[in-house]
C-alpha cells in the first residue's frame, strides 16, 4: 500500500517554535513511509528568518519525503524584509523569491 501525501495549510506566523514542530512533524511522517508533504502558506499571517530558512531547508532534504510549499506570497515575507539588516535584505530577498516563485511556477 502506498502511502497518501499529506497536505498541512498553515496559519499564523511562521517562527522558530512553529518551524520546530514542523520539522518534528515531518521526521515523524518520514519514520512512517510518507513519501510528500504539501505545507500551504495560505493562512499565514507573516514568516520571520527563521521560518523562511525553516521552509528552505524543509523543501531541500533529500531525505526521500519530498516537501513542497505552497501559497506562498510576498506579504508573509514583507515584515521580516523590512526588519532586516541591510546587508541581509539581499540574501533574505532572494531566499523569500524562491518559494514566491515555486508558487507562481504551480498557478
């Protein structure tokens, strides 16, 4: 029997507490044989550094369980990209884009 993918839709903000559980969540599906993850950013309210990294590095573990991020959008990044060092902006930016993008690519 294959195992069904799992869809999570996520609300709120998106920081390291939140990211934490996520990834504890996923090591725990891994264990079980899911083989993808769908983690929908539609209800997100705002993503801070630590939960745009979080989302990164989820969705780049070549582990097996493929993760993929969905409904991302800029206003979740917005605050932290407005908070940021000036010498962050760039990287953060750029890190923010690629799930940006990876939804856009999917519409």
């Amino acid at each position: 029997m294959t195992p069904t993918p799992r869809r999570l839709v996520l609300a709120g903000g998106l920081d390291i507490r939140e990211m934490s559980n996520l990834t504890e969540y996923r090591g725990r599906l891994h264990s079980t044989g899911v083989r993808a993850l769908e983690l929908d950013l539609s209800a997100v309210t705002s993503c801070d550094r630590h939960g745009l990294e979080g989302l990164l590095a989820l969705a780049e573990r070549g582990d097996g369980l493929v993760v993929v991020v969905t409904g991302a959008r800029w206003r979740h990044f917005i605050g932290m990209l407005g908070a940021a060092d000036v010498r962050e902006v760039r990287r953060l930016h750029a890190a923010a884009r690629t799930l940006v993008d990876r939804r856009a690519a999917s519409e």
